[in-house]
C-alpha cells in the first residue's frame, strides 16, 4: 500500500481533533487542586471542585492559607516571572488529623494567578533531590561520548526511565507530516516494545503539539480518574480559564481512551524543543497507575533540555561539515562558470561537480529554446513538462524542492525511478529558467504502530464531532514508494548560494554588455555621421572629374591620340564607379538616421511594382520565369522595404544572367516565433557556404567585378533595414545551382 493513497481513504473528518478546544477543558486531574486568584486582591475567582472547604469563591487566600498567601506574594514580587507553571515549594494544609502535602506551582493567565496544589507522600520537597544528582552528571557526561542522533536518544530513554521507574519510555521524533516514529525505547517487558514504529500525525493532533511545545511537561497518574470540574465555568473575564501551562489540566476523552486501548494507565511527556520548534517527545507508560513526585519531573524535564541542546549541537556540527564539503564543491563550479563565456558551459562541461553539490543522480539546466541534460534523468520530453509545470506555478520560489514530486505532479509517476525527489532553481528573473536536479525513488517499509488508516471511528451517539481512536496497535506494515531520500539543509542552502551566484554573474555580464552597447551606440553615430559627411562631401569632385573628362573628350578631343582618348574614358569610368559608390555608402549611412514608418500593407502589390522596375533593365534577349507567391500583408516601412525588394530581385535578375531561362521564385513560409518569413530563390550562379557570413557586409563580393557589376552594398542594406524591424536575413545557396535569400519580419495582429 502506498501511503499517500491510503491517506485518501478514511470519510470521518479526522480534523475534529484538531478543533477540539484541549487547553480549555474547565477540569483537572483529581490528584490535586487549583484556585484562580484575582492577581491584585489575591481573591479566590475560581476553584476546582474537590478544593478544601475554605477555598470558597469570593474569599481572599490570605483569610484562609496565609501560608499559600505568602507565597503567591514573594512569586508576584519576583524580578521575572518565567512562562509556564513555576515550582515554589511544599506546603502542608489540612487539620492535625488529616494533614497532606502539596507541591505548589503557579503560573499567570492574564489578570490571574493560577495555583496548582498537587497531593505528594514527600513533606520536606527535598527528598530524592540529592540521590538524581550523580545520575544527572553521568548523563552530561555520556552526552558527549555519544556518536550518533540514535544514541543519544537511546541514553535518553534509559535515563528518564530510571529516574520515572515507569515500565516503558520512549523517544518520539516528529517529521515534516508530523508522523512520530520512534527512535529508542527501554522497558522493563511489562509493555510490547514499540521501537521503529511509526504513529500516525492524527494520534497527536495539531493543537495538542502546540500544547506540548508550549508546556514542556504533562502526566496523567490514573486514565481512569474522573475529571474535576472548575467553579465557577468562566474567569471574571467571562472566558473559560486557559489550563495552557497547567499542571493538572484535564486531558482529551479520546486521549484517555487511547492510553486505555494501548494498555497503560499511565503515563508522562517531555517535549523536545530544538531552537524553539516541537522536535518530538519522550513518552513514558506504566500498565498500573503511577504518581511521579514533582522533583523526579523536573529532572526529567532537566534531562530532556541537557539533550535538546547537544542535539541541536550535533545537528548543526553535521550540517557544518556538510556545508563545508558542498561550498568546495560550489566554489569550483564559480571558476569554472567564470572562465566560460556563457555560465551554462561552466556547468555543463562538468557533470560531476553540478551533481555532486546536492548529492544528485540527474540534473538539467532549462530554458525557453534549449534542454541540457545531466546524468540519470527522465526523458527530455517529461522534463520539458516539468518546466512547464514549474513556470506555471506564476510567481514560483526560487527555490522548491521535494523529495515526493508524483504527489504534487502526477505525471512524474512515469519516471519515479529517476526523479521521485526535485531541486530546483530559477535562475533568471526576466525568463523561465531552471536548473533542476532528480533523485530517484528510494522504496522502503515503514512499521506503523496500528493501522494508520483506521485511526479513529466515529461515535454514533456523540454526534460526528465525537471520535474514538483506534484500539489496534498491532505492528502494520506498508511499503511507500514514489519517495525519495529528502533533501538536507545545507543542500536546498547550497542550490539557493548558486542560484544567488548565477544571478550575480549573468548581471554582472549584463552591464558589461550594457556599456559595451552604450559605447558601440555611441560609436556607430559617429560613424554614420562621419559616412554622411565623407559620402556628401566626395559627390561633387567626382561629378567635377566626370563633367570635366567629358568636355575634354569632346572639346579637346580632336588634339587627343587615340591612347589619350583612351585614357580620358578610362578616367570617366573610374570617376563614374566611384561616385556610384560614393551614392551606396551614402545611402547605407541614412538607413540608422531615418525614422520608421509603418504601415499595413499588402507585400504583393510592392514586389510587382519592383520586378516591373527591374525588367526594364533586362535585356529583350533574356528569358525570365517568375513565380510569385501569396506574400500577404505586413506591417512595415513600405520606402525601406521596398528597398530590400529592389535589391533581392536586382541580384536575383544580375545573377541567373547566363542561364538560359532565369527561375526567380518569391514566397511566403509558415511562421516562425512571432515571425513572418519570406524568400527569394533563383537558380543563378549560386555562391559556396563556406563564405556566407561574407554576403551581408559592407563592400564584401564573392564574385568579380568583371563578371558582374555592382557595389557590394546591397545585401548590407538589405539586413539593416530588416534589423530595424526586429527581423532576421540568412541565406543559401550552392555553386552554380543558385541561392535562396531569407527574411523575417515581426508578425502583428492587426498586419
């Protein structure tokens, strides 16, 4: 059975429980007495039932136990008044023929004073003290020898059990579902052992852990007692007085029903607070009723304190080691993120070290375009969906880790052998991106003390909110699967240093980019403005050399030898190409300069316009087939686009000149990441691959000027514009079998 799914199976609200108001019960344990005294008058408010027949309702105490007056008086005059119930001493009440002992404590509730007189054989209150001091320092001194978290619970159990003489003590540690299991046991054999069983979390309901971690100390001497009522039921508050930090407080029916079907009628529990949160419990039974004098608690409860902070010692000692190995580790991966020039890389080229930070058998580092994987890990597809699941998770943790993902995503049950437990971080804080790191399934038994599925039963003549536990605590066994070992502390704090060190680094290398884009900005205005200036300035002394050449040619050119006149056209030529030139770099320069102007408009009507001013440069001899596809509408600058047409199809046209029949195709393809995509293919001389990135810069040509004419500016104006539209140009193509040209423009709704 697995234990997630036999937590669906039980219809009663077991929640019941946790609404019962336990700390507020009006009654306490017959073993004893309370009054509840006005704080400033010191008047009798309250008192339980089976108080002396002078503690009346209304009296002051003074009038009737000076000797407890005084007391309360020297506890109100004190310098701190600790939380919870304080010792103060033994008195002795009652006529000379019928004298008892009492343990007095006291502790406030508001405007109260609330003492608990508890009924003890021991007059003096010192007795015993002296003979658990040398067991009290051979327990400290055997805390330090112990190795291990077990063993020091073991030293525990035995220690509290020989101060208590109960027949069984046990020590009880909650995990993070509040299940207790138990971690050491010593008995007498007058109880069945119940050592590694696991207790379901309904056995201790939420408010009763609350109870216990803020009143260390609790003992029912007698499950059989009948409860004392408290007259009267309300404080002059009007409430019902807080037993909180009683000492005789009352107990739960249920709970006394479940000592009962347990088999003991009595018992005692010491909370195990580590810095301040409910660790677990030492659980004391006795199959007979037992009194426990007060001194005997209270070394009991020393004991348990003396523990508490060895192992919180020891705890945070393993987790320092194990923060120490995993910070070399996390130190590696920052040399070898920072000598790469995409972090990524520095994880990617060494698995061990990115496992070996969170003792991980997979990992995958996640974005929107691209899924790296490392080691044992689950397909890329399923991995794909838990980054998926993970970005749906709106404004997620930055860190999330589980070591049971099938109960929180039900498809990782297709893949618990590889990922039962997931690490994960966000490593970006504009984009979905995600380092994650897989544990597999680890299946193991686990020993419940009773079926943890019949844990209570409903009373059908208490009304739904009336339950009785369950009577079975015979060994059930159940195999959990889908689960995974936890991730430790120092693990889960070691991904978030990561994450923190990714995050540093990706924005360090964002402003240096920054300013690298700032200064390339900066540079290419300049740039631009010295092109213009340079271009504008040059225009008119070639059309001087131009203008000039030809009036010597004609004018002059009847004194000119035939080289001369040679020379002069050559001068012209020259002069000629160079102003074209001259008129390219100009017109590249102005394309940063000019403002877009978008519009919607169809792309078909703007291509047949250009081809038909193409043709009229063509050459009647020439055989041109166009196919022309439906390109649509887009939203663009239609002086600018038209501008990456007229040179598409200009080369298109120059560049199947020697083919018989010259194929220029124009399309449009499906879309691609937001982006429309469109073509111009001809079966022309083609070029080879290897000079591809040549094609789209200034001035570059992969053919001679010879065979065919032009600037080599084209293609560069061509990206540049397409650029400022937040397109893309590539290009294919292959010798002598033509080229494909390539462009994308932005898709918008309204184009």
């Amino acid at each position: 059975m697995n234990q997630h799914k036999a937590a669906t199976q039980p219809t009663i609200d077991l929640t019941a429980c946790d609404r019962e108001p336990i700390h507020i019960v009006g009654s306490v344990q017959p073993h004893g007495f309370l009054l509840a005294l006005d704080a400033r008058e010191r008047t009798i408010v309250q008192a339980s039932a089976n108080a002396p027949a002078g503690a009346r309702v209304g009296t002051r105490l003074e009038a009737t136990f000076p000797e407890l007056d005084a007391l309360v008086r020297r506890y109100l005059d004190g310098d701190a008044i600790q939380d919870g119930a304080t010792y103060l001493r033994t008195v002795t009440l009652g006529p000379d023929t019928a004298r008892q002992a009492y343990e007095v404590a006291a502790h406030r509730v508001d405007d109260l004073v609330v003492l608990e007189l508890e009924e003890t054989d021991d007059a003096s209150g010192d007795a015993g003290l002296d003979a658990l001091t040398p067991r009290l320092r051979a327990f400290v001194e055997r805390l330090h020898a112990a190795r291990s978290v077990p063993d020091l619970c073991q030293l525990l159990a035995e220690n509290i059990r020989h101060v208590t003489n109960f027949d069984r003590a046990l020590v009880y540690r909650f995990d993070r579902d509040w299940h207790g299991t138990v971690l050491a046991e010593d008995g007498n054999g007058a109880l069945p052992s119940y050592l590694d069983l696991r207790f379901p979390a309904s056995d201790i309901p939420a408010q009763a852990r609350e109870l216990y971690r803020r009143n260390r100390l609790r003992i029912i001497p007698d499950a059989g007692y009948a409860p004392v009522p408290i007259h009267p039921a309300r404080t002059p508050a009007g409430k019902p007085l807080d037993l909180s930090q009683s000492v005789l407080r009352s107990v739960s029916p249920v709970h006394v029903e479940y000592m009962r079907n347990m088999g003991t009628m009595a018992s005692m529990s010491v909370s195990i607070l580590v810095d301040g949160a409910l660790w677990g419990l030492v659980s004391c039974h006795n199959h007979d009723p037992k009194r426990v004098p007060l001194q005997a608690r209270n070394a009991c409860d020393f004991l348990t304190q003396i523990f508490a902070l060895q192992l919180s010692a020891k705890v945070r000692g393993e987790q320092a080691e194990q923060r120490l190995a995993l910070g070399q580790v996390q130190a590696k991966l920052l040399a070898y993120m920072a000598e790469e020039e995409s972090f990524v890389d520095g994880l990617l080229n060494h698995p061990d070290d990115v496992l070996g930070l969170v003792d991980a058998s997979g990992a995958a580092v996640v974005t929107t375009d691209r899924c790296r994987l490392l080691g044992q890990t689950p397909p890329e597809r399923e991995v794909r969906a838990l980054y998926e699941w993970l970005s749906e998770r709106g404004e997620a943790e930055d860190v999330f880790a589980t070591d049971a993902l099938s109960e929180m995503f039900p498809r990782a049950e297709g893949f618990t052998d590889r990922a039962s437990g997931l690490l994960a971080i966000s490593i970006s804080k504009r984009f979905a991106s995600y380092v994650l790191w897989f544990r597999p399934e680890v299946v193991r038994t686990v020993r419940w003390g009773g079926n943890p599925v019949k844990a209570a039963r409903p009373d059908p003549e208490g009304g739904p909110d009336r339950l009785h536990p369950r009577k079975s605590f015979e060994i059930w066994k159940e195999t959990v699967k889908g689960r995974s070992l936890s991730w430790s502390v120092p693990e889960v704090e070691a991904a978030k240093d990561l994450r923190a060190s990714v995050l540093g680094i990706v924005l360090r290398r964002a402003e240096e980019l920054a300013a690298m884009s700032e200064e390339l900005q900066r540079s290419n205005k300049e740039l631009e403005a010295f092109s213009y200036s340079v271009s504008h300035d040059l225009r008119a002394p070639f059309r001087h050399i131009v203008g000039y050449s030809n009036l010597l040619k004609t004018r002059e050119g009847v004194n000119l030898s035939d080289k001369g006149r040679h020379y002069v056209e050559t001068i012209i030529e020259a002069a000629f190409s160079a102003g074209t030139l001259v008129d390219n770099l100009l017109t590249f320069s102005q394309m940063g300069r000019h403002s877009l102007n978008k519009v919607n408009g169809e792309l078909n009507a703007l291509v047949e316009e250009v081809r038909r001013k193409v043709l009229r440069d063509v050459t009647p001899d020439r055989t041109v087939r166009w196919e022309i596809g439906p390109l649509g509408r887009v939203h663009a600058d239609p002086v600018m686009l038209r501008l990456v047409i007229e040179n598409l199809l200009s080369n298109a046209v120059k560049y199947t000149r020697g083919r018989p029949e010259a194929v220029i195709q124009v399309g449009r393809l499906p879309p691609q990441d937001g982006e429309a995509v469109f073509f111009v293919r001809d079966n022309g001389v083609g070029f080879d691959m290897a000079y591809v990135e040549k094609l789209f810069g200034v001035f570059q040509r992969l053919h001679r000027v010879e065979e065919f004419e032009g600037t080599g500016i084209g293609l560069a104006n061509v990206r540049r514009i397409v650029e400022r539209h937040g397109g893309r140009t590539w290009a294919e193509g292959e010798p002598g079998r033509g080229a494909t040209f390539t462009f994308t423009l932005p898709l918008r709704e309204e184009a």
